[in-house]
C-alpha cells in the first residue's frame, strides 16, 4: 500500500481513537492535555487530509477495509466490504474540517474547563464522524457517520444546560434523528433494488434498471434526510434553535461545516450514484432547484428581521444553504466548483462570524444588538471580523465566496441570480446592521427585527481577548484569499467528484465584476440605518403591513417541536408530489 | 401553529404521500424473494472464508467492521453526552440522600431480597459474558452480551442499597471499560496498517468452524464491543440513577422543585 | 404476493408522526420517536426475509441450507444502537428540562422566546 492508501483511514482512526483514549483516561490526566492534544489531532487530521488532497489529483486513492475489495467475493456487482475513496473534493472538505476544528479548540481554549475532557471527547468524535462522512464510499457507513455526526451535534448544543440550549437541543434530535431514519429506510430500498452499498457499483446497478418507483423512494428518503441536515426548506427549522443556543465554538462548526457537508454528501450522491436515473436527475434540477431558491429566499428575508446575533447568522446560514443548493441542481460543472468553493468561503466567513458572537457573548454578556446598542466599541477585532464577513456575505468583490458566486452564475438563469443576489445581501445588510448598531453606535429604529426572539444566556469570559479574536480574523483572512490560487486544484475536484477518470475542467478566469449584490447590500445596509419613526399615516400603514409579514416569517419558525415534524411531513409530500408529476 | 392545524398539515402531508407509498409497496421486490445478492453471496462464501457460523456477526466484525466501530463510538458519544447533561447539573461527587417522597414510607429491604438479588445478579453476569462469548457460533456476541452483563448491575442497585451499589460500581471504572474496550477496536484496526495491511485485516489463525476460537481477530473485536457496551450501558446506570438522589445540602427553597423533577422522572 | 410488511412499516411510521405532532409530554414523544423508528426496523428485516429459510447462524444447519439476509441484520442491529443512543441522550434532556421550566409539555416549551416590550 502506497503512503496515501494507508493514511486514508487514519484520518478517521486518529480523532476516534484519541478521542476514545481520552475517555478511558479522562479520570486521571491533567485538565491542559485534553485541549492541548485536541489542537494537535485536529490540525493533524487536517494535514493528513491535505496529503490526501494532492495524492488524489493524481488518480483516487482508495482503502477497502479488511482486505474486502470488489474482487475478493468473486462474483461481478457484489462488494463484501466498506471503502473509503478520496477524491480531491472529499479530501480537501475533510481538510477543511480540521482547520477548522483546530481553530474552535483554540477559540474555546479554557471555556470548557471541566473535569475528565468530556467537551473535547465529544468534539473529536466529531471531527471523526466529519471526516468519515466525507471520505467514505459505502452508502450504509456514510448512515453511521452522519448519525454519529448527530450523536455529537446533539451533545454538543446541549452542553451549556442553559433552558433555551436544552429545548434547542431537545428539537434539534428529534428531527435529526426522524431524518436519520428516513436516511436508514432510504438505504434499505436501495439496497432491496441494487444488492449492494458501495456507490458505484450501486450506480452502475441504477444506470441498468431504470424507471422505478423504489430507486425513486429510496433516493427521496435519502435526500429528505440529507436536506434536513442542510436545513433546506421546508426541513430547516430546527437549525435556528440549534445554532442559537449551541457554545458558540460548536455553533462554528454546526454553521461552517456540518451542514455544508450534508449538502455536500447529496452532491457526491447526485454525481456518483443518481447520473443514470433520469426520473432522480428530474427531481434535483427541478424541485431540489425551487426548494433552494424559496430557502435561500425566505431565510434571507427572516435573518433580515432577527436580533439575537447567533440566530441571525444562523438564518443566514440557512439562506446560504438554499444558494448551494441552487448550484448543487444545477449539477455542472462549473456549478459543482461554484458549490465546492462555496462551501469553504462560506464555512469560514460564518465561523468567523460565529466567534464574534462568541466573543460578545463572553466579554459582553450578550449577543442581542438591541441589548448592545453602542457597548461593543473598543473591541476592534470581533468588529473587524462581523464587518469583513458581513460585507463576504453581502457580495464584496474579494475572496473565495466571490470566485464561488461568479462560477454559479455562469450557467444560472435570470431567476437564479435575482434570488442569489436578494437572498446574499439580506443576510450581509442584516450583519452589517447588527455590528454598527453593537461597535458603532450607529443605527435607525429598529425594524420587525423588534419583535424576534431573543435570549438572556451568556458565556463565560473566562480567556483573554486576543486568544479569540486571533482563530476569527485568521479565518476571515483565509476566507479573503483570492480564488484564482485554489482554480487549478477546483476544476479537478470538480470534474473528479462525478467520474475519477475524467481530466480536471478548465475553469475560466474571473468574470465580470458583479457588483449588484454588494450595491443591493448597501441599499439595505442604508435603509437600516436610516429607519425613522413612522408617523404620517402611509408610513405607519406600510410599516403596520411590513410587520405582519414578518410576524408571519416568525410564526413559521415557532420553535414547537411538532411543528417541526408536521413540515418536514410535508417536505415529504413535495417530494411524492413533483415524482407522480414527473412519472406523469 | 396550534396543535389542531398542525394536526390538519400533517394529515394533508400523509394524504399526498399514501399514493406514494403504494406505488413504491407494489414495485418492491416480492416479499420473502429478495434480489439483492450481497446477503445470499455472505451466506454462500463466509463461512468458508471465516471459519464462522453466526453470519451476522461476520458483516458485524469482519465485513462491516469499521461500520460497527463508528456505531460503538456513537453509543460512547450519547453516553458521554447523557454524563455531560445529567453531571453537568449537580457536579461529581455522588450524593447521599435518597429521593425521598414525603408521605410514602420506607420499607427496609428483605433477606430474601438481597439473597435474590445476589444470586440472580451473578446469574445474569455470567450469561452477558456467555452470549458474548458465542457471538462467533450462536446467535449473540459482544452488544447483546455487554446489554445483558450491563443490567446485571442494576440487580446489585437493588440488592445492595444505594452506598453499597456506588462502592461496587465506580464510575471512572466504567469509564475506562467503555474507553479501553473502544480504544481496543481502534487498535485492531489501525494495527494492521502498521504492518501494510488495510485496516481491520484479519490476520490471526481463524480456528475452527462451530468452536468457541473461530473468526481471528473477530473475537478480539468482539471482546472489545463487549467490554465498552458493558462500560457505557452501566454508565448510563449510573448517571441516571444519580437522578434519584438528594443533594446532601440542598437548599430548602431548590428541594421542592428538586423534589418535583426526580418524582416525574421516574414516574 | 404480499404488501403488509411495506404497508406496516408505512403505518408505524405514519402513526409515529402523528404520536410526535399531538404530543403533550417530552417523554411520550421520545416513545413516538421509538415507534417511527421501529418502521425502519419492520423495513429492513422485511428485505431480507427469504420464504421457508432458517436464520443466518449455521450452527445446527450447515452452510448452504437457505437462510435469510444477514447483512439487513447487522443494520438493524446498528439501527437498535442508534436508537438507544438517542433515547438516552433525549431522557437526560427531558430531566434538565424539567428541572429548569418545571413542564414537560413541548406545547409550552421554545428555545428563544420574544422579547417582554413585544408582547403587545
């Protein structure tokens, strides 16, 4: 076996059995070790995944677990084992949630200092789970590890005890764990119809058979269950509660990685496994399509009207999830770079974002903007970093989100682009909204974000400013890296997320300079900013109007449980609904 | 939304879906002929290649090993995070009151009880560490057998008394059974990379077929699953059974609501 | 031919969803998660069930006599795990959640609630 082959399990092996080890020992080490060494694990994994990365470019690096390779039953299309595969795409995600895992634990770095490590056994069963999830090409391990990526998650926003964290948490697995059954009920049919796991065998198995009502089923549970993770509409709801009233270093992962790479496991889905099902591709271009622009569009315009900083972005990560998905249906491969280059300029603006609001929780005892009118000024690093990854949001010609957007648009529509752009600079308008009301003092009367719930919960204040402020700029900085230096290695994941034998796509340079996000942002950044009180009548009118929609926008995401359930239902019934149109 | 349109919602939502649903039970593969080959192929080629009769324990530990280590990780992981949440409310140490319902009476524990209890918590013992013993032959092995030795324990909660079930049962103790079982699985699978084989290979001597020693590293495997699911379900004991505990100081005006929780919990 | 195992597991489900949407105390609905969960069960054993065969332990038969799918076994047993894992995980909050709010009742409970100026 080559060094990469045997490295590719060890980037799940590492975090799991340092994680376990730490368990077994937790009683009796010092209190440091355990942050200390999950630091190491963590940038470690990253390296490792790295190497993978550039291994990968030369041709897919696999790893059959036990020796079970496709041969070793002798029998065509039967695959006794697990695989893992790394393609330059799923190595780099899985890099990726190293760095960043690496940047949480230096962000809580004495916040969660209490007996017998269990904050960092949990996180690092996380970080395997991720890394797992990314590299696995078996569809029944790729259940365990999303399960035991929620197992964590579950753990981990429950973890402060505070009131909102337990009854976040409480929705959180409940329709986490409904969407893991319909992701384990999804591979059962799959494996009914096909006999086998293993993605491409699967899909070459698919591409044979067909027209079929069970591919069809099975395909819609799994991805039922994948969107509910990608918080995608109308399966989102839980992801506000959640992000809201996790610790914000693990609402840096939720938002920067996990769901991401939900989205991002259809994606690998949809390009190895579903090609050769024309009913399947009929569903992601068209309903996976509108699903995404109607998330994109109704979280953007809910995280307009919220003013607890963490459920804002959280509303916001929801609106980014929906552009993805846009570029997920879309399925070219200009947009599958668009996607993958997405994800990461997203996952670290919003990291970022989250420490800020980590560092006012702490330091300010809140993360309200209303509450903190005027009381952030001073500390110039978490203002620097909502200001930067407000304007990121909001369409700033710079950096990674910006190269991600100009690939999507290349072959989006009209529609597409309006939406992308509405949806980008509501959520920008709203971060920039909330840093000069918190750091500047600055601001209009608030708007129907008056009326959003909020939280009294704070965190402690328990490190010093720099050891925050430092793992949030570094990853705002990274996020500003110009996109031209990742294009070489971004067309071949692209090309090679669908079929690894195919040569790297050839992206093309940088388009025109798009600037009608950002200009949209500063109109309602302006518009924010310089609210008055309403008093003529037609004001008050058409404020009273504007408050009853965002009332409604509120009402929707309730917070009761058996709401949540009762529309991821009818998620369901969208699903059932677009395959009978489409079967005619 | 009140509970009443919910309700609408979702009877609209299954509505839509029943047709579906149909569809999809008429277009199965017909009950008990399934298509999938991969079952029939174990069936056909394991016990050959393994020396193992129980075939579900072959995909559990050898096949699918590496599935079933992220399931023991995910079992650890709730365990771990059920400690968190239970411990994080009321520290370490454990507490020396019984939850106390004012107006029931407190009934000593009888001899028999506790002879009872003994025996049969033996009993119970030695059958977990049987049925994960003859995971490789008979239906069972280490999950089934570490659920069994785990509840073992809770006769001994029942026999001994709260103070002398706690002596017995240290939780660090349990902590690192459920560790060191997992850290166990681990090693059997990153071992063989050191030696430039895929990880999980099984490179011991299979033994014999229908034998206790049958499926090489399978049974370390299998040792490993048992010692961490022991480990993690008697943690779980533990903590929750903490829950009926009194702080020793607990604060007059915290005790109502104390009082109220502990009683609905268990109720 | 026969429907009813896919029509069960259908039904579990259903029933489990409607158990979830009406329930008025957190550890009924953790049960309502429990029975959603067993259609996934009832599911995948009824994949792997084969007519007049033995189960897949070739102990008292030898290898070669018919026997049902191991490999939906070994799922279901990872799905069993699955199960308990969140089942505990989901009691322990149910316990801190009572003792914070003093209810159970997932009518009553939300994560963030509206500021007091706008209960107007």
């Amino acid at each position: 076996m080559s060094l990469a082959e045997t490295l590719l399990p060890v980037a799940v092996l590492l975090p799991l059995g340092v994680a376990t080890l730490l368990l077994a020992l937790a009683h009796w080490l010092p209190p440091r070790l355990p942050k200390l060494v999950a630091i190491l694990v963590a940038l470690a994994v990253c390296a490792f995944c790295v190497l993978l990365a550039r291994a990968s470019l030369d041709g897919p690096v696999r790893h059959w677990f036990g020796g079970w390779t496709p041969d070793a039953a002798g029998r065509p299309g039967v695959v006794l084992g697990i695989g893992f595969q790394a393609d330059p795409a799923s190595a780099a995600l899985a890099a990726f949630c190293g760095l960043l895992f690496a940047a949480a634990f230096v962000f809580a770095w004495g916040y969660f200092d209490t007996e017998h490590a269990h904050f960092h056994v949990l996180m690092l069963l996380f970080l395997a789970a991720m890394t797992g999830f990314c590299l696995t090409r078996d569809l029944f391990n790729l259940f365990v590890w999303f399960e035991l990526m929620s197992v964590a998650a579950f753990a981990l926003t429950a973890y402060p005890l505070g009131r909102s964290a337990l009854e976040g948490a409480f929705n959180f697995t409940i329709t986490n764990a409904l969407a893991s059954f319909l992701l384990l009920a999804g591979t059962g049919l799959l494996y009914a119809r096909t006999g086998t796991f293993d993605f491409a065998t699967m899909g070459a198995a698919l591409a044979r058979t067909g027209a079929d009502p069970v591919l069809i089923a099975g395909f819609v549970l799994v991805a039922a269950a994948l969107l509910t993770k990608a918080a995608i509409l109308p399966f989102h709801l839980w992801l506000a509660d959640a992000h809201a009233v996790a610790p914000s270093p693990v609402s840096v992962i939720f938002s920067g990685a996990m769901v991401s790479l939900a989205l991002f496991g259809l994606a690998k889905l949809v390009a190895q496994v579903f090609p050769g099902n024309a009913e399947v591709m009929g569903l992601v271009h068209g309903l996976l399509h509108g699903l995404g622009l109607a998330t994109a569009l109704v979280a953007g315009l809910t995280a307009f009207a919220q003013r607890h900083l963490k459920r804002l972005l959280a509303f916001s990560t929801i609106a980014h999830m929906g552009i993805m998905l846009t570029a997920l249906a879309d399925g070219s491969g200009t947009a599958t770079a668009g996607l993958l280059l997405y994800i990461l300029g997203h996952g670290l603006t919003k990291g970022a974002l989250f420490m800020a609001a980590g560092i006012l929780l702490a330091l300010r005892r809140s993360a309200d903007e209303i509450v903190l009118y005027g009381r952030g000024r001073g500390l110039w690093a978490p203002a620097l970093a909502t200001g930067l990854g407000g304007l990121l949001l909001g369409g700033l010609p710079l950096g990674l989100m910006h190269g991600a957007t100009g690939l999507m648009d290349l072959s989006a529509g009209v529609l597409d682009r309006v939406v992308v752009a509405l949806a980008s600079a509501l959520t920008g308008a709203a971060v920039l909204r909330a840093a000069a009301r918190i750091f500047l003092r600055a601001s209009g009367v608030p708007g129907p974000e008056l009326l959003a719930p909020t939280e009294r919960e704070h965190e402690k204040p328990d490190r010093p400013l720099w050891l925050m402020a430092l793992p949030a700029l570094t990853l705002v900085a990274l996020a500003l890296v110009p996109p031209a230096a990742v294009r070489p290695f971004l067309g071949a994941a692209a090309a090679r997320l669908r079929d690894p034998s195919l040569p790297p796509l050839a992206l093309p340079e940088a388009g025109s300079l798009d600037l009608a996000p950002l200009l949209l942002t500063a109109v309602l950044f302006a518009f924010a900013l310089l609210r008055r009180r309403a008093v003529r009548p037609l004001s008050r009118a058409v404020t009273r109007s504007e408050r009853t929609g965002f009332r409604a926008l509120q009402a929707l995401h309730s917070g009761l449980v058996g709401d949540y359930v009762a529309w991821m239902a009818v998620g369901l019934a969208l699903f059932a609904l677009a395959a009978a149109v489409s079967a005619g | 939304m009140t509970p009443r349109w919910r309700l609408l919602l979702l009877a609209l939502a299954l509505a839509a879906l029943l047709p579906a649903v149909l569809r999809v039970a008429l277009a199965m593969p017909e009950f008990g002929a399934p298509t999938a080959v991969l079952g029939q192929s174990v069936n056909a080629l394991v016990p050959e290649l393994r020396h193992v009769a129980n075939m579900v324990a072959a995909v559990n530990f050898d096949l699918r090993g590496f599935d079933t280590l992220g399931e023991e990780c995910m079992l650890l992981c709730a365990v771990t995070g059920a400690t968190v949440l239970l411990r994080g409310a009321r520290g370490e140490r454990g507490d020396v009151r019984a939850g106390h319902l004012p107006g029931r009476p407190v009934i000593p524990r009888a001899d028999a009880t506790v002879l009872v209890c003994r025996v049969a918590a033996t009993l119970t013992l030695l059958f977990g560490i049987s049925v994960a013993l003859h995971g490789m032959t008979t239906p069972g092995g280490g999950f089934q057998g570490g659920v069994i030795a785990a509840s073992g324990l809770l006769l001994l909660y029942l026999g001994e008394g709260y103070a002398g079930w706690r002596t017995l049962v240290p939780s660090p103790v349990l902590a690192a059974m459920e560790g060191s079982g997992a850290v166990l699985f681990v090693l059997c699978a990153g071992l063989p990379l050191i030696a430039g084989h895929p990880a999980l290979t099984n490179g011991l001597p299979l033994g014999e077929w229908k034998d206790l020693y049958s499926g090489g590293l399978m049974i370390a495997v299998n040792a490993a699953v048992a010692l961490s699911v022991t480990g993690s379900f008697g943690l779980l004991l533990v903590e929750f059974l903490e829950e009926t505990r009194e702080p020793a100081d607990a604060p007059a005006s915290n005790e109502a609501d104390h009082e109220d929780g502990t009683m609905r919990a268990r109720t | 031919m026969t429907l009813l195992p896919w029509l069960v597991a259908a039904w579990l489900f259903a029933v489990g969803l409607y158990g979830l949407v009406t329930s008025r105390h957190y550890v009924h609905l953790v049960g309502c998660l429990t029975v959603c969960q067993s259609a996934t069960y009832v599911l995948l054993l009824g994949i792997g069930y084969v007519h007049e065969a033995g189960p897949p332990v070739f102990y008292d038969h030898p290898p070669g006599t018919p026997a049902v799918d191991p490999v939906v076994q070994a799922l279901v047993l990872t799905d069993i795990v699955v199960g308990a894992a969140v089942t505990a995980l989901l009691l322990a909050i149910a316990i801190q959640v009572q003792r914070r709010r003093g209810t159970l009742d997932p009518q009553a409970l939300r994560p963030l609630r509206p500021p007091p100026s706008a209960a107007e």
